[in-house]
C-alpha cells in the first residue's frame, strides 16, 4: 500500500475515534443516553445512520459481486430492499417512534415487546434478546470479513504486523469499532453512521462513472457485456420464478432489523418524516451506484484482460488499479465506513439487549446508571470477540453471512413488529409463538439445506409461519384471555 492511500485512511480512522470521543463527552451518562442518545437524533443523522448501518459491507461487496458474477438479474435484490425500507419508514417508524415512549419509555426491543405484551414480559424479553444476540454475531462477523478481504485485497504480498493480511483487517476493523463504540455509546455510532453514509454516497457515485468514461462511455461497456452473455443486462434472462420472489424477498427483513428500527426509536419529536425523504433518497442513489459498480467493473476486466478470482473485491480492484493513491484511500476508507457503520450498531444493540435485558432483568436490576452503561461496553467487547472468531475464515462469503442473519432477523422479528404496532388484538402468547416461529423456521431451512436444494430464500417460509403463528395464537387466547387484547389497545 502506497503512503497516499495510508494517509487517507489513517485520516479516516483519526476522524471516527474523534467522533467517539465528541460523543463521550455529549450522552453517555445515563443508559437513555448510551443507548439511544436521549431520542434527540437529528432526522438527517437518523436517516443516513439507519441507511449506514443497513447496507454495511454488502453493499460495495456482496451486491456488486452478485451483479459481477450474474449480471442485472441480481438488481432484482436491491430493489425488493428500497420497496421494503419504504414501508417500513411509514408503517413501522412513526408508530415505533410513539408506541416505544407511550409503553415505559422502552430503550430496547425486548423492552418494548415485554411492556407491550407485560403478561409473557420475561418470555419475550429472554427470547428476543437471545435471538438479537445471536444473529447479529454473525452479522458482525460478515462485517469483519469484509475487512478481512480489504486488507487481503490490498497487501498481497507480505504480511501486516505479522499477521497474514486478512487476519489483521479483520483485527483492525474490530478495534476501530470497538473504540469508539465503546466509548461514545449511541450518538457516536450514529453520528459516524452519518459521516460515514457520505463517504460511501460519493464514492458509490464517482467510482461507476470513472469506469464507465474509461472502457468508452455507457454504450461500449453495454457491449463489452453482450460480449459477455447476451443475457448479462436482462432483468429477467434465466431468472425463474421462486429466483425472482426469493430475490424481492429480502424487502421483507426490514420490518425486524432491530439496529435499523432502533433509529426509529432515537429520532426526535415530529423527525420521521424529514427523516424518511432523506434516507430514500440517500438509498437510491447508493444502490444504483452499486450496481454500476458491479456491471461496469465487470466490462473493465473484460475489457482489460484482468483476473479477479473472488467478485465481492471488485470494488477493491477497480480502487486500486484506476485511481491516484490518495484517492484509493479515500475509496477504501468508504468501504471500510459501509462495514465499519453496520458492525458498531450491531454490536450495540447486541449490548442493549445483553445489559437491558439480561443483567437488569436477571442479575441486577437496582443496577445503577452508570454500572450499566458500563456493562454495556463489556458486552460490546464481549459479542465482538465472538464475531472475529466466526470471521477467521478468509473463505466465508459475506453476502450469504448477511442474507442468513438478515433472514433471521426478518422472520423473527417482522411480523412481530409489525403486527404489534399496528393489530390491537394481538396477544403475548401470539408474540412469543411468532417470534419463535420465525428464528426456528429460519435456522430449520439453512441447517437442513432446504433452501439450497429448493432455491427458496428462507426469510419467506419463516415470514409467512411467523405471521400465521402470531394470528392464529392470538385468535386463540384472546378469547380465553380478553384482559390482554384490550390492555394492549
């Protein structure tokens, strides 16, 4: 690595540790204030944070390489994301954001559910906070993987501290985050989410037009991929049926992503809105950037006679090889923001849920505020010790961590949020039946290989149990239990 691209990202470094030390200072007294930043997120930090946080490394990774490999049929994936992101800004975010203070001023999820449904309050709170836990343990883990393979992408030969160069990415990345994660708690998070989702806005537009004006403008890198397969830009070419809802499925884990909703939950008084036009907008513009990326980066190593063995670096590849030193760190450093934003609000809700609904409930619940933002940072240490050691696999492929965590994340919590922001007859023992449901169903699909030999993306079958197991239980106890349909009215 060139002492240019050195300097551009040790600059970025400097500037989120700064960040975290702002936030220290700003919020984190209190667990309202570690937790979710006293609910008085700007609506333009709760967006780009939201955003940040979404895509992580799968963005400028896992999508690009998907359409590298595949062509614009996988395009199919980022749109079924902006149709979900969409409702669930208007559907789940203002009654989020209202029904959280409105039921004991909830900090977390688990908390929510508990104090919306108090008569399974211990049963959902020990189960969704086991569930957040563990899926995003995984989560994080592809988010470390993404640095792993930057740092492997980018030091070819040689080794990094003594460290092979995937190893010491995946350290380094961890380290950063934990840095400032730890210290600066949630506005942190959010507010490098917010500098963070800039840099990858700008690089995910400049990339795909410099490469596109390099092979020759739009038109000869349209042919360059005809050469390809003349099926390559076709929305549809080879794409069957349980392919395409697979695909649009994805859209459906938005509903229960908890690090994304819990933006919704920190923004401040009558934000949603503003909040909502910048994120999609925001979103648009990111995702069409990476599917430039991945399209125009396959026509320039063809192109070029190039040979690029894994097609989640082709964002690495086209940094390194077209653009000055300093610029390169620039690029890198927006990668490293796309995995570095989603890693530290996983590891945060990670450590709500342990802290709030764990140590509170079960060990110390006349705990003081400060023990408990302070157990908050261990548990951050804790779940991100766990992510580096599933990451110490260079070949695991972060596209399919992320679409089994997210799968997960979307089946469990979907319908369950869902369903009790806005179905008054909702029951307790409706809730806990949905949210088991769903993560069993999930985690059923992928240990037995059901999805592989189908092609049916598991986030639909746990979806859709999910959503029947909450109605159908609900309709069932609510007439053996009135009481608990109407206190949740």
């Amino acid at each position: 690595m060139q002492t240019a691209t050195m300097i551009s990202l040790a600059l970025y470094f400097i500037l989120m540790l700064g960040i975290g030390l702002y936030a220290w200072r700003k919020s984190t007294e209190d667990s309202e204030g570690y937790l979710l930043g006293g609910r008085q997120l700007h609506p333009a930090v709760a967006a780009l944070s939201a955003g940040a946080s979404d895509m992580s490394g799968w963005l400028l990774l896992g999508l690009p390489g998907a359409l590298y490999l595949s062509g614009l049929v996988e395009a199919w994936i980022g749109i079924g994301l902006f149709i979900g992101a969409l409702i669930n800004w208007i559907v789940v975010a203002p009654r989020l954001r209202e029904q959280t203070v409105q039921y004991g001023n909830a900090l977390t999820i688990p908390e929510f559910l508990s104090n919306r449904f108090p008569d399974k309050a211990i049963a959902l709170r020990l189960i969704s906070a086991i569930i957040i836990v563990v899926f995003f343990t995984v989560y994080s883990a592809a988010g470390l993987v993404g640095g792993g393979k930057l740092f492997e992408s980018t030091f070819i030969d040689g080794q990094v501290w003594g460290l092979s160069p995937y190893t010491a990415g995946v350290w380094l990345t961890a380290l950063v985050v934990l840095a400032y994660t730890m210290v600066g708690g949630f506005l942190a998070v959010s507010l490098t989410d917010f500098v963070q989702g800039c840099i990858m806005v700008v690089a995910l537009v400049v990339m795909p037009l410099v490469v596109i004006m390099g092979e020759g403008g739009a038109g000869n890198v349209a042919s360059i991929l005809d050469g390809v397969d003349p099926n390559f830009l076709s929305w549809f070419g080879g794409l069957s049926t349980i392919g395409f809802l697979s695909a649009i499925a994805w859209g459906l884990g938005y509903f229960g992503q908890p690090h994304i909703i819990v933006r919704f939950m920190a923004v401040r008084d009558g934000g949603i809105k503003t909040a909502r036009n910048i994120g999609m907008s925001w979103m648009l513009v990111a995702l069409i950037g990476a599917l430039g990326v991945g399209l125009a980066g396959r026509a320039h190593v063809v192109a070029n006679g190039l040979t690029l063995e894994d097609s989640e670096t082709i964002f690495i590849l086209l940094a390194n090889t077209l653009f000055h030193p300093f610029v390169t760190g620039f690029l890198l450093a927006a990668l490293l923001a796309a995995i570095m934003s989603t890693i530290s609000s996983q590891l945060l809700v990670s450590s709500s849920s342990l802290t709030e609904d764990f140590y509170r409930l079960f060990i110390r619940d006349d705990a003081s505020e400060k023990e408990m933002v302070n157990i908050g940072r261990i548990c951050v240490l804790l779940v991100s010790l766990a992510a580096i050691f599933i990451a110490s696999d260079p070949d695991s492929k972060v596209l399919g961590l992320v679409s089994n965590a997210w799968a997960g994340f979307g089946a469990a919590f979907g319908p369950l949020i869902t369903l009790s922001l806005t179905w008054k007859k909702m029951t307790g023992a409706g809730a806990v039946a949905g949210l088991v449901t769903g993560a069993l169903v999930v985690i059923g699909w992928i240990g037995l290989g059901v999805g592989d030999s189908t092609g049916i993306y598991e986030i639909i079958p746990g979806f859709i149990a999910a959503w029947l197991a909450i109605y159908v239980v609900s309709k069932v106890t609510a007439k053996s239990m009135p009481g608990t349909a109407r206190s949740a009215a």
